[in-house]
C-alpha cells in the first residue's frame, strides 16, 4: 500500500510539473509585447550638431497583423504582437532610443521621430533614416517540460544625406532560439528586444557619421 501511495504521488507531482511547464491549451488570446528597453546612458557630452529623423519603417512581412504564436501542448494556439500593434513604429523608436543614449562613437544624437504618415519637413534633419520591415517574428512551441522560443528580424535601413543627396542602404538580419523550462510570455518579449538590439548593434558597427552625413563605416 506504501509503495502504490508512493507511485501515486510521484505521478501527480509529474502531472503537475507538465501543467505548470507547458500551460493547458490556448484560447487565441493575443499578448502584447512591450519592446521599449531602458538603454544605459553613455557618460554625458554635448550631442553632436547633427539633426536624425527616423522615420516609422514601412511594413512589408506577409502577416501585418501579429508577430507570431504560441503552440499549446494540449491543442490551440494564443498570439504575439507589439504593444501599440504597429511593428514599424516600435522599431523607428528602439532606434531613436538608442541613439539618443550610446549611438555611433558612444555618443549621444539628436534625434526625432516623425510621426506616422507625416512628411518629414527636411530643412528640419541633416539625415533622415527609413526603413523596410521585411520579417519581425516571434513564435514558441510547447512541448513536453520545455518550451522552444524563437525570433527573427529582417530590414533594410536607408539614410538619406540632406546635405550632399546621397544615401547608405544596409540590410540588417538576425534569429535567437532559446528553450525554457517554465514559460512566460515575459520569455518571448526578452528574447525578441534582444534579436531587435543585435539588429541596432549590428547596424551602429556598419556605420558612422561624418561631416553631418551616415556613412559606411572603414
């Protein structure tokens, strides 16, 4: 009798451990992920004469309306999207956060992002950067005491150099897979800031400014 009470209590804590790990099944409900992070302050200079405007990245995934989903172990799905539900303004504001704080020569920019569907006034910026959202994802897959994350980011970013008309094209890309044992949703929103901040790293190293122009970098 204390060997099947025994069996049977390890059977529940089992039971309760997959539960608690892999979550029942999805209802379709959509969370928002808030992508804002708090970027550490380069010692403080003077920001440099140079006039940034960013302008809200033109959204071209194939799916607009959601980053990705959840798979549920036992059936259904719920979904990811970014808080405010327009991937192309969190992306010009990550951008201008962090130029605002640690940008090129871990200094500090004047920057500005203009609003949706406005016409940026360029007697008003000395560089204007745009860009195409071409995959910004972020989908996680239940499965038996762990859960898959993964992330991607695909853009391609354009400054136009008011000054002398010229213009620098990148193409910035990334993916982050990670597995956790006990889920949140917090796991996606870490994992997909740090796949967005990769893209910025990656980006900043690519490029400089020079004489109130962004150029390639040497």
């Amino acid at each position: 009798m204390k060997q099947t009470r025994g069996r049977l209590g390890v059977g529940l804590v089992l039971t309760a451990s997959l539960l608690m790990g892999t979550g029942c099944g999805g209802t379709g409900k959509t969370f928002y992920l808030d992508l804002q992070q708090k970027q550490a302050a380069a010692q403080y200079m003077e920001p440099e004469p140079v006039r940034i405007v960013i302008e809200p990245f033109e959204d071209r995934r194939m799916e607009k309306n959601r980053l990705g989903l959840r798979t549920h172990l036992w059936g259904g799905v719920s979904y990811f999207n970014v808080a405010g539900e327009r991937s192309g303004d969190v992306i010009a504001q990550a951008l201008a956060d962090r130029l605002k704080t640690r940008g090129w020569k871990d200094r500090a920019w004047t920057v500005l992002v203009a609003s949706s569907g406005a016409m940026t006034n360029l007697n008003d910026a000395d560089i204007v950067i745009s860009g195409q959202l071409l995959d910004f994802s972020a989908n996680a897959r239940s499965r038996v005491f762990s859960t898959v994350v993964t992330t991607s980011s695909k853009m391609v970013i354009t400054a136009r150099n008011i000054g002398d008309h010229s213009s620098t094209i990148r193409g910035v890309e990334g993916a982050q897979r990670d597995t956790v044992v006990w889920f949140s949703e917090d796991d996606v929103q870490q994992l997909l800031a740090a796949t967005l901040k990769d893209g910025i790293d990656r980006y900043l190293a690519d490029t400089t400014i020079e004489q109130k122009a962004l150029r390639p970098a040497r």
